[in-house]
C-alpha cells in the first residue's frame, strides 16, 4: 500500500476505507473508528439515499446498472475527503474505484453467513431480496477475490465487538487524533 494523504503523527492517513460485503459492519464499525479517530463519517450508501432516494428504490426504478452509475459518482467524491469511508458492498467492482482504492488505506471487514443471517433478517436489500442468505453467501463469495486484492487489513466482524475492531484498526494504521 502507498498511502495518500497528509497525517498527523500517530494519526492514520487518510480518507481510511471499509470494503466487504453487506452485514459485515461497515457503517458501524466507521461510525465508532471515525469519533475515535476524531475524524468525519462518510457512508457512501447513507450519500445515495440522501442524494437519489431509498437504493431499493433506485434499483427498482432504474435497475442495478444506473445504481452502479450514480455509486461510483458518491464514491469518487466521498474518496477525496479526509474521512473514514464506508463503500456499499459492490462499490469495488468498478474499474475506477479499485485504482482510486489502490492508493488508499483499506480495511476489509470480513464476516460469516451464519453472523450476518440475523443482522439481515427484514432487509430491503435489492440483491438479496429474492435469494436470502443463499443470494449473499454467492456474492461474497464472487466479491472476494476483489475484496482481497485491495485489503491492506482484514478482520472477521462476525465474534467480535466492535470497540476491539476499531483498535485493531487504530493499531494498524495510527491511534487517536
């Protein structure tokens, strides 16, 4: 990894990137990483509802090739500030945002069908809507090999608390602003 960006002494480099499939964790682990760092939250999912409406929606109305259009335009902005970046799941399977991940530091958050199976219980994901955890495990699955070539860390959110994966974070890559 070549990290971009100025830092303080001690402090991470950034923008600091989660990647990894949905229920993995990203929103809440970069929400608790953000205020520990002392560093703005972006959620690049949080961005496409705010701008474009609910992604269910989006997907429904304009299909996943739009989706992935308007994805990639939240993501290259969202990747220019000084922040802690939560990408959409998918959002690494374009072509530009992998070259703009390659400079960056990223973390993959990494977890188990049998884990994510209740944190998912009632969602209007699009892509799992129709096929449940099977639909899931598939993904990840075939977002993996991606998920991996990016990763400067990967750590599995499926057993542990999400005070101990911020650490592991703040360790690898600098502790508190």
């Amino acid at each position: 990894m070549t990290a971009a960006g100025a830092a303080a002494p001690g402090a991470p480099v950034l923008p600091l990137v989660l990647i990894g499939p949905m229920g993995a964790g990203k929103s809440r682990v970069g929400q608790k990483l953000a205020a520990e760092i002392a560093a703005p939250f972006v959620d690049t999912d949080a961005r496409i509802v705010e701008r474009y409406g609910p992604i269910e929606e989006i997907f429904a109305r304009e299909g996943e090739e739009y989706f992935r259009i308007v994805e990639r335009e939240i993501v290259a902005e969202s990747l220019a500030e000084e922040a802690v970046v939560s990408l959409g799941g998918g959002a690494v399977l374009h072509p530009a945002t992998r070259i703009d991940l390659a400079e960056l530091p990223v973390v993959w958050l990494q977890v188990s069908a049998a884990a994510v199976a209740p944190r998912l219980a009632g969602s209007a994901r699009p892509l799992i809507a129709q096929g449940g955890i099977d639909a899931w495990t598939r993904i990840r699955d075939e977002r993996a090999p991606i998920y991996a070539s990016l990763a400067d860390l990967a750590i599995d959110t499926s057993r542990r608390s999400v005070a101990r994966i911020v650490t592991d974070i703040t360790e690898r890559f600098g502790g508190t602003a």
